[in-house]
C-alpha cells in the first residue's frame, strides 16, 4: 500500500515538473514571438550581428562550413521521419505501444504546430544565406524536429536504461546533437539566432505536454 502511494506521489510531483517546465517554456516563446513579430529592435540588432559574424566566419572557413552543412542534413524529416518509423516498430514489437504512440504525438503535434505559428509570424530569411532553404524563418524547423525527436529520445528511453551512467550519455549525446543541428543552422545563415531558440523553447513547451498525456497516470512517464 505505502509502495503504491510512493509511486502515486512520484508520478504526480514528475507530471507537475512537466507541466510546469512546458508552462514557463511556452511564457518565453509566446514572448519571444511578439518581439520577433514586432521587429523589435534588440532582437534585430542581436540577430543582425551574429548572422553577420556567422557569415564571416563560414567564408573563412570552408572546412567549418562543410561540417555545419553535414550536421544540418541529421535535423531534416527526410532523416528523422525513419528513424522514427523504426523506433516505433521496435516499440510495437517489444509491447510499448504507449511509447510508440507517444513518439508518433510528440513529432506530429510539434512539427504540426510549429507550421501554423510559422505562417503566422511570417518572418523572412536572412538573405545571405549558405545553404538552400524556403519558406519562413520562425521558428526553425531543422531545430524544432531534432530538439524534439532528442527530447523524445531521451524520455522514452530513460526508463529502459537501468544504470545512471547510460541516462547521462544519452542526454548529453542526444542534447548535443539537438544543439549541433540549432548551431548548423545559424552557421549556414538559413535562419536568425532568434529562429532556433524559438524551435528549442516551442518543443520544450509542447513535447512535455504530449508526454504528460500519454502517460499520465502511469509510473513510467516519471523521469
């Protein structure tokens, strides 16, 4: 009876942790969104510069350049969109369909959403750009699907890993890649600095709520 109170607790105080994370994630992006649509100056000056830097410094330094534009292709639906398919069908064989599902949610509603908020910020490109893209600019789309397809990573995963030591090096590999992708993406001067931390905050602010759907109620979606 006490162990399942215990569980109860934990999987109420985890849900809470979530909620709250997506519910102050969502307060900066929303604001970040106004200021970007407003064309607000600070956020001007600050994207013009580093796009600026990031543009020299790409120029300079071809090898940079090259392995920007490598990590960049890792971050598109053409390469995530598989790999998830496949960790679906493993999920599905091993009896995790909840998981399965919620890998499916997590990058169908994110991506979903961030589409319509595209449109509506309608925010150009910059126009020096060194790689090809379309569309509008926030927020970025690259970064918003490997922020989420890492965040999902890493919670579906973290319950299967018994050892610390593994949660750790998945964070941190799965964080890094993420943070790689949003780095390739301002180095490639397809989108402002402003873009990608607004993909990074949308998916902190969408992909815990999904995940708090699919699980709640259940010990397993407590990290």
């Amino acid at each position: 009876m006490t162990a399942h109170l215990d569980d109860q607790a934990t999987t109420t105080h985890g849900g809470s942790l979530s909620l709250r994370l997506a519910a102050r994630s969502a307060a900066a992006f929303v604001l970040l969104a106004v200021l970007v649509a407003a064309k607000a100056d600070p956020v001007v000056s600050f994207d013009s510069w580093l796009s600026r830097a990031a543009h020299s410094a790409a120029i300079a330094a071809p090898l940079w350049r090259a392995a920007m534009a490598a990590v960049t292709v890792t971050g598109s639906t053409t390469v995530i969109g598989p790999l998830a398919a496949l960790a679906c069908l493993i999920l599905l064989v091993r009896g995790r369909w909840r998981h399965a599902v919620f890998v499916v949610a997590a990058l169908t509603i994110t991506l979903g959403a961030r589409l319509a908020v595209l449109n509506v910020v309608a925010r150009p490109r910059p126009v020096d750009q060194l790689a090809p893209a379309s569309s509008y600019a926030f927020p970025s789309g690259h970064t918003a699907a490997s922020a989420t397809a890492a965040l999902v990573a890493v919670m579906v995963c973290w319950p299967m890993l018994r050892r610390r030591g593994s949660r750790i090096a998945l964070a941190v590999v799965a964080g890094l890649w993420a943070v790689a992708v949003g780095v390739s993406r301002v180095a490639l001067v397809v989108h402002w600095p402003t873009d990608v931390l607004g993909a990074w905050l949308f998916v902190l602010a969408v992909v815990p709520v999904v995940w708090w759907v699919c699980f709640r109620g259940q010990k397993t979606y407590t990290l």
